[in-house]
C-alpha cells in the first residue's frame, strides 16, 4: 500500500471543507457536479467520479476504512466512472484508491495522493476526488525514502505512547497496581483540552491544554487520595485493584461517552498545515513541534529521575518498597507524586494524539493495550523502560506498514510485545541490567 | 413508565440465549480464575475463535455445520495451547496482559483485509446454522407470556444453550471435586507448595486453561449458531470484563456462580435499559443523558460500578463463600 502523506491529506480536508465551492479545482478535467447524489437521498457517503482527460474510468476499486485501519467499505467504480460508499456513522475515515486496479497507462497525477482523510457529515455526501492523468514529478518514493517517513512516523508516535505509559510503568512500580485505567486518563486530557478550547471558552489550544494537564495531574492525585491509598489501607489483594481499575476504566469511558459523544472532533488550532520537506520526509510543523515537545518532555523527566531527591526517591521507591520506607523515605507522598505526574504525562500524550489525528471517547483505550506492549517491552516497573518501549512500538507499528497492510499494524506491536515476552520476559531495561 | 414491562424486559434478557452464552464463558473462566487462580483476561478470544472455527468451516469452505463445531472447539483447545505454552511460566501479571493482547490480535486479524478471503473481514460469515435450525423440534409460533416471548427459533437455541449450560457446570462439579481439582485450588492458593509436593504445576495449569477454553469457545459456537452468523466486532474485550462482572456477581470458585451471575446481570442491565428507555420517552431524563447513546453509556456504568463495588465490600460474590476464595491473600 502506498504510503499515506499528511500533506496531500490535508489539503484535501482543506477541499472537502471549502465544498461545495470546489468543483474541479483538483486534477485535471473532471466533469465533477459534486451535489450530484449517486447513493440513496438523506444517506450520508463517500463518492466521486473516477476520469481521465474526460474519459471515465471503471472498475477501479476504492476503499473506506477508519483511522485505525478497519474497513467500512469498498466499491468500484462504475461504467460511468462514479463510485459511492456508504457510510453507516458519520465521522471521520480514510479514503484510498487501489492504485493496482487502475487500468495501464492510467495513474494518479500525485503518485502519493491515494489516501484522503476526511469527515462525512450525517445525510450527506461528502466528495473526495482522485485526480487521474499523466504522472508528475517523480512518482512513487522509493524504498529508503518510505523507510524514513515511517521511521519519523513512527517516532512521532512512539514518544507520544513512552510519554504516557511513564505513568503505567511507574505506578506498577511503586504499587504493584495494574492500572487498566490508565488509557481513559489519555482520553480525558485530550476531552477536557478539546472542552477548554473547541466548546467552552474557546481558548487557544496551548492555554487549554495546560489546564487540562494539571486537571488530569490533579485528577489523578485525587484518585490516589480518595480511592487507592484507602484501599491499600484496607490490605485490599492487588488482584482486587486490578479489576477495580477495570470497573474505573468502564465508568470513566462512558462517562466522557455521554459527555463527549461518539464521534471524532479536533481542536480548533493547527488544523490545517503546510507540509514541510525535509530531505526525503515531510512533516508538519505541528507534528514537528509536537516532536519536539515529547522528547524534551522525556529527557526532563529523565533528568527530574536522575537528578531531583523526589526523582531519587522514586526510583527508590520503584526498586524496593520496603528497603525506601526503612531509609526514611514518605513512601506514601512518592506514590502520590507519581499518580499526579503519571496521570498529566498520560494527559500530554491525549493532546498531542487529538492534535496530530482527532479526540474521541475510546482513543485512550486503543492506546492502552500499546502502553501494555510498550512498557512490558522495556521493562516493567521502570521508567527508562516504558520510555524505550514506547519508541519500540512506535517504530514497530508504522514501520510495518512499508510491507503489510496498515489494517495490521496493532498487530505487529502486540505481537513484537508476545514475542518479547518469550525470549526476555524481564524486558530490555528489566531488572537484570537496570540503568540507574 | 411500566414496570410490568420492566420487569418483562429484565426477565426476557435473563433466561434468553445470551444470558446462556455469558454463563459458558463465565463457567471457563470459573475454571481459570476461580478454580486455578489463572488471571485470563483474553477469554473472547476463544469465544472468537470457536465461532470462527465453525463459521469458517461452514460458510468458507462450505463442509458441514456439525464438523465445523468440533473444528471450533479444538480450534479454541489449539488456542489454550499456543497461549499457555509460553505465558503459563511467567508471572500472574504478565500472563493476564498476554491474554487480552492476543485476544485483541485475534480481533483485528480476522476483522482485516488481508484475511477478508477467510473470514469475511469486516463483513463477517453469514447464513451458518441452517442445519441446526432445520432440526428444531419445535413448531413455529411465539412462546411465553407477556413481553416475555421468543419465537420457535430462539427457544430452541435458548433451551440448547442452557442445556449445555448445565452440562458444563456438571462437568466442573465433577472436575473440581475430584484429586486433580484439589490440585487446581492448591495451585490457586500457593504455587509453591503444590511444586513442592511434586505436582507439575505448569501441566495442571496447561490442562484448566484448554477445558475452560474450550467451554469458552463452546460459548462461541453458540454464539455464532444464535445469529447464525459470526462479526469480529463481537468479540471486544468488553466481552471478558463482562463475563468476569457476571463470576464475580455469582461468586467465583462456586458451582452455581455463573448461572446465578449471569441471571442477575442480565436482568438487571436489561431491566435498567429498559427503564432508561421509558424514562428517555417521557422525558424524564435530563438532557445529557437523552438519546440511545447515552442509555447504552450508562449500562457500561453501572457494570463498572457493579465491577468495582462487589470486588471491594463483596469479593465472594452474592452467594459465595468467603473462606472458599480469599481473594486478599
């Protein structure tokens, strides 16, 4: 599958936002009438019309899947070259043209320009134009070039997944606990940033999600307060907080479900971005700062770890419980310490990802199972693990992409996290050579 | 707001063939966490794999349905195998976010386009148990009282279901009470010490996780013979959570454990919804919590509440036995 381009993604969001003004600003000459409706009236659709110099194209396919990969739909075009795919939910999918089921001698104008990524709006048709013709520029990228722009790609999302699984990684540490929650803190930072800046007081997006990271960090200090630390008072079994956290994760989801809605939204900043070419990668700023930003994140908590007494406490705490409580150490404010910190790195993360694709309720509990991967890939119970094991994963997902279909990303990060789990199940930073 | 219907409602959920397919996951997983001490968070995936193992067979390849049951069975024993192998060594921990790792591999694999071929992928497999609706002795109509009815097709995989239901509970009364299930609670309360007597603990623990999944995917086939039809999106890890709501609901490590719990939780989440539903029709409900969403929403909640509640003040469940599982230890 070709490698999707953020650029040429928004651009088009940029088309599909500006429609119906944009008739045939795409490509060459399309005879597109984009109010035509091919599918049922009142039912909400992807569809164009596939042509090349005029001439319609048939039986090329097109497929619409979500973000994550899952396919809703797929259709081929028409004798008369169009094509329409229903959309049972509105929101936001991925439209991709099969470039193979393109006849000879006919290509995309943009060889990079097979994916769209667009909003469907409820009962009516949204138009996404592949614009057919003569191949311009280079064409396809080559191998290494694909290479780089997956290995950015996936950096991109490995520090986001290191940022918030610090937290996951660092609770079991020091309490032993399984926090099946900690993916709704992910979605609750993004939410409440979204709340702050696209519905309530329309603040710009860094003032929202400052706030919302200390309402997160704050959040999660309560949560130790009220619910954790009276419970271990209580000598309640591990196993018992751990299905507990299930129970928080269900109430917390749905809660921002009912709050929230079921569908994708984005922040009103830094939607639209110019692509950068750097070398053979191209980027938006806003993913370049948002880079930035988690690997700046990650060296401070490092340097706070290494460097502060509450750092040096906690990973005391983190190696040895007991051995930290007899050296005088407040086990209890150090766990409290790394709930508040836990829970607003958690919250970093969930505005990054709204930022970089969308918020919606269960984005935090699709990253949850790669927290798991990353942090049991790096070693549980240390933070310079979860760190390493996010960037892992992050590599490992969108680098599979070069050469299997994306649908099966996940896959290859759970699966990268079982097979680690066989040849070293105290993971690459576990306790045998533990940095620090 | 009638609570006749309510009530109806609640009943219809409780005795229907779901209620009857939860109470076979929640008796594997008795097996697994009540009776072993085995964290399986991953149960869904022997769901998935033993409707799939039949539909598979049927809709795929086009043999027969009755093969394809057994095929989704050992597919569901493979499964345990291939699982259990190289995660029943490790930690408690690490073992529970294998399982609903390779649960939700299972998901997005067969639901993938690359699989489509196999499985239908997003599509899923359809028209699957003919066969077994052809057989239903029971003339057509509608049976029952009040909202409480089911059509012929329905009371026949209902009464199916729950006599397989009550199979599988004899079959774990049987298996429990006997020298190999001691073996099971002595591994469940102290690993070491059942090693220390000699027993070969990763094999008992080998032989619990293929029976209970093996009802698990039993649950699965049972699953896909009531739709006749199998859909990856089925089979979320909300699937387990509920499953381990209705052991827990029922008291885990008893015999009547997931039949009561499964009973209840039925009851009362279709009772609530139903509630909810009225209550949404004669605007009683605040604004937010208006709309179909926002009732199936507060399902979830009370499920999580319910989790989280029963676990903390009743870990033995409603009717267990708190020397029997001490889950604090």
């Amino acid at each position: 599958m070709q490698q999707s381009r953020l650029g040429s993604v928004l651009i088009l969001l940029a088309v599909a936002l500006l429609w119906p003004t944009v008739g045939s600003a795409v490509g060459g000459d399309e005879p597109e009438t984009p109010t035509t409706t091919t599918g049922a009236a009142g039912v909400q659709a992807y569809e164009g019309t596939l042509t090349e110099a005029g001439e319609p194209v048939e039986g090329v396919t097109i497929r619409v899947e979500t973000l994550e990969g899952e396919e809703v739909g797929a259709v081929e075009s028409g004798a008369d070259g169009r094509w329409n795919v229903p959309i049972t939910v509105p929101g936001r999918y991925r439209v991709t043209i099969d470039t193979d089921t393109l006849p000879d001698g006919v290509d995309l104008t943009d060889a990079d320009a097979t994916t769209f990524e667009t909003d469907v709006f409820p009962g009516r048709p949204t138009v996404v134009l592949f614009a057919l013709g003569e191949a311009v520029g280079t064409g396809g990228p080559n191998d290494l070039e694909r290479l780089a722009q997956s290995t950015t790609n996936g950096l991109k999302f490995g520090l986001i997944i290191a940022m918030a699984a610090i937290g996951l990684s660092l609770i079991f540490a020091t309490t032993g606990l399984i926090n099946f929650a900690h993916g709704e803190l992910v979605t609750l930072g993004a939410v409440i940033a979204w709340f702050l800046n696209a519905r309530g007081p329309r603040w710009p997006l860094v003032i929202a999600g400052l706030l919302s990271v200390a309402i997160c960090g704050l959040f999660g200090g309560v949560l130790e307060r009220t619910v954790w630390r009276p419970l271990r008072a209580r000598q309640v079994g591990l196993f018992q907080l751990f299905v507990i956290t299930i129970g928080l994760s269900l109430i917390i989801r749905h809660v921002l479900l009912i709050w929230f809605g079921g569908q994708r939204r984005g922040y009103l900043d830094y939607r639209i971005q110019t692509q950068w070419e750097l070398g053979p990668v191209s980027i938006t700023p806003r993913d370049l700062a948002i880079m930035a930003l988690s690997a700046l994140i990650l060296v401070g908590v490092a340097t706070i770890l290494q460097r502060t007494r509450m750092g040096k406490a906690t990973r005391a705490v983190a190696d040895n419980v007991d051995l930290s409580e007899a050296s005088g150490i407040d086990v209890q404010r150090v766990i409290l310490v790394v709930w508040i910190a836990g829970a607003a790195l958690a919250a970093i993360g969930g505005i990054f990802l709204g930022a970089i694709e969308s918020v919606d309720w269960q984005m935090g509990t699709r990253l949850l199972l790669l927290m798991f991967a990353a942090v049991i890939l790096g070693g549980l119970g240390t933070a310079y693990g979860a760190m390493v094991g996010g960037i892992i994963v992050g590599l490992v997902t969108e680098i599979s992409t070069i050469w299997a279909p994306s649908a099966l990303k996940l896959v290859f990060a759970l699966g990268a996290m079982v097979l680690a789990l066989l040849v070293r199940p105290q993971g690459i930073l576990g306790r045998a050579e533990r940095i620090g | 707001m009638d609570f006749d219907v309510i009530f109806g409602n609640g009943l219809r959920a409780a005795i229907g063939p779901e209620a009857a397919i939860f109470a076979l996951l929640a008796i594997g997983l008795n097996l697994h966490w009540g009776y072993t001490g085995l964290l399986n968070l991953g149960q869904v995936g022997f769901m998935l794999v033993g409707a799939y193992g039949l539909a598979i067979t049927v809709a795929t390849w086009g043999w027969s349905m009755w093969l394809g049951i057994p095929v989704g069975l050992l597919a569901a024993a493979a499964l345990a195998l291939v699982l259990g192998i190289p995660t029943l060594r490790l930690r408690a921990d690490y073992f529970a976010i294998t399982t609903i790792a390779v649960a939700e591999i299972l998901r997005l694999v067969v639901r993938s386009r690359p699989a489509q071929g196999l499985t239908g992928g997003a599509f899923g497999l359809q028209g699957i148990a003919e066969p077994f609706y052809d057989i239903n002795p029971i003339p057509r109509g509608t049976y029952g009282f009040g909202v409480v009815t089911f059509s012929e097709n329905r009371l026949w995989v209902m009464l199916v279901t729950w006599v397989l239901v009550l199979l599988c509970t004899g079959l774990l009364v049987l298996l429990t009470s006997s020298p190999w299930g001691r073996v099971l609670r002595s591994i469940r309360e102290d690993e070491d010490a059942a090693r220390s007597l000699g027993k070969n603990v990763v094999a008992f623990k080998m032989q619990a996780l293929i029976i209970g999944g093996m009802i698990g995917g039993l649950a699965g086939v049972m699953f896909a013979i009531r739709a006749s039809s199998a859909n990856a999106e089925s089979y979320r890890s909300t699937v387990t959570f509920f499953a381990y709501t209705i052991l827990i609901l029922g008291g885990a490590a008893t015999r009547l454990g997931p039949i009561i719990g499964a009973f209840i939780f039925w009851f009362v989440i279709s009772g609530v919804e139903s509630f909810l539903r009225q209550a949404d029709g004669e605007g009683w409900l605040p604004g937010f919590l208006q709309g179909t969403e926002a009732v199936g929403a507060v399902t979830f909640i009370l499920v999580g509440l319910a989790l989280a509640l029963l676990i903390v003040f009743r870990p033995q469940g409603i009717f267990g036995n708190r020397n029997e599982l001490r889950l604090e230890a």
